[in-house]
C-alpha cells in the first residue's frame, strides 16, 4: 500500500510557490502609504479598493503559505527532525498570529467605513498593544522562520543563500495595520528567493494528479469560496 503523506507534494509545493508571491504582491500594492496605522487608515479611506486588495493579498498568500511550510518541515525531517519540529512549529504559529492581526485590520477598516477615518484611528489608538492570548505568539513570528532556514541549511534542503533569504522573513515587522518599508520588500523578496524555487522543485518531481481529482479539488474551492462570498 502507497501512503501519501500529508499535505501532499502538489498542496505544499503550489503553497511554496503561491504563498510568497500573494504576500509580496500584497506589500507592493501598500507601498505608496507611510507605515503606521494612522497613515494606514487615511490610505484605506483615500484608496479604499486598492488597499483592500492590498492586505487582501497579503493575508491569502500568509494563509495559503502553511502547507508549504509543512511540506518543508517535513523535508527537513528527514535528516534533521529536532530543527524540523520547531522550525515548522513556530513558523506555523507565527502564520496563525499575522492572520489574527490581519482580523483587526478588517475590523479597522470597517470602523474607518462606518465611523470615519478620524474616529477609527482614535479608536485603534487607544486600544493599540493591548495583551490579547494570542500576543504570545509573538515571538514565533520572528523565531520560527530563522529557526526554520538554519534547519534547511543544516539539512542540505536550501543552500547558504536561499537558507539566509528564508531567514530574512524575521525582520518583517508584525502588529496591526502595518505598512510597507524598504526592510518589509527586503524580507518578502527573501521568502520567494527562498521558497518559490523549491516549491516549482516540489511541483515538477511530483507525480501529476489524475484529471478528476483536479476536477474534484478545484469544485470544492469554487464551491467553498462563492458558499463564503454569499455569507
């Protein structure tokens, strides 16, 4: 019996390709904005549309990414288990906690919708560091992905360079409605440099799935997607 094992090389390597590319793009599209939240909020209110889709990108490419860093956890294992479990571990962590922010930041741009600008950022002023549980992840946002790349590294899956880029994501600055500086491009560009590659590895070395289970896959997400747009 073939036991395939999870997510899969497709699921993992197209979110190695895909995960990256969303975020970056995302980051890209806010670029124009200065980056503190007041700033943050006066650039929804000016150009609602395209930072929507800004953090939009963003958050898809975080949530999409967690298959891929799965799938290199588990690539990691193979050699180097310890580096593998807490590299994957709190790299997956530190992608829950940026998709909790990434829910306030909704919530921000909803008060700046309802409320106005003004009073939306008076608002996420005063509530602004305020300790939720999940702040203790934190940490892990940073931690996770230099612990990550130092795992590859060690067990030959990136090499010094690709392995230094993925480790670059710990300088991308977390918290609520952050904007995007030189460092954040820096850090993104590190990810695709790091991860891009490996996933079309990943894609190509995999053997292709029959039609129907494309068909399926590709049912379920149109299907899950228009169940949640109508929501």
């Amino acid at each position: 019996m073939t036991h395939t094992r999870f997510p899969g090389a497709w699921p993992g390597g197209l979110a190695l390709v895909l995960g990256p590319l969303f975020m970056l793009v995302g980051a890209l599209l806010r670029a124009g904005h200065n980056f503190f939240f007041p700033d943050q909020l006066a650039a929804y209110a000016a150009e609602p549309a395209l930072i929507a889709v800004a953090y939009s990108a963003f958050l898809i490419g975080n949530v999409v990414l967690w298959p891929g860093v799965v799938l290199l956890a588990q690539r990691i294992g193979g050699s180097r288990p310890g580096w593998a479990i807490w590299g994957g571990m709190l790299t997956a962590f530190g992608l829950f906690a940026r998709a909790f922010h990434a829910g306030i930041d909704h919530l921000a741009f909803q008060l700046a919708d309802l409320r106005g600008v003004a009073s939306a950022t008076s608002l996420v002023g005063d509530e602004y560091g305020a300790y939720h549980v999940m702040s203790a992840l934190n940490p892990a946002i940073m931690a996770g992905w230099v612990v990550l790349a130092l795992g590859a590294w060690r067990a030959g899956v990136l090499g010094p360079f690709r392995a230094v880029a993925l480790g670059l994501m710990a300088a991308l600055p977390i918290g609520v409605l952050k904007g995007t500086t030189a460092l954040s491009v820096i850090a993104l560009a590190g990810l695709a440099v790091a991860l891009v590659s490996l996933g079309w590895q990943e894609l190509r070395a995999a053997p292709r799935p029959p039609a129907r289970r494309i068909a399926f896959a590709a049912a379920v997400i149109a299907a899950m997607a228009l169940l949640g747009t109508l929501g």
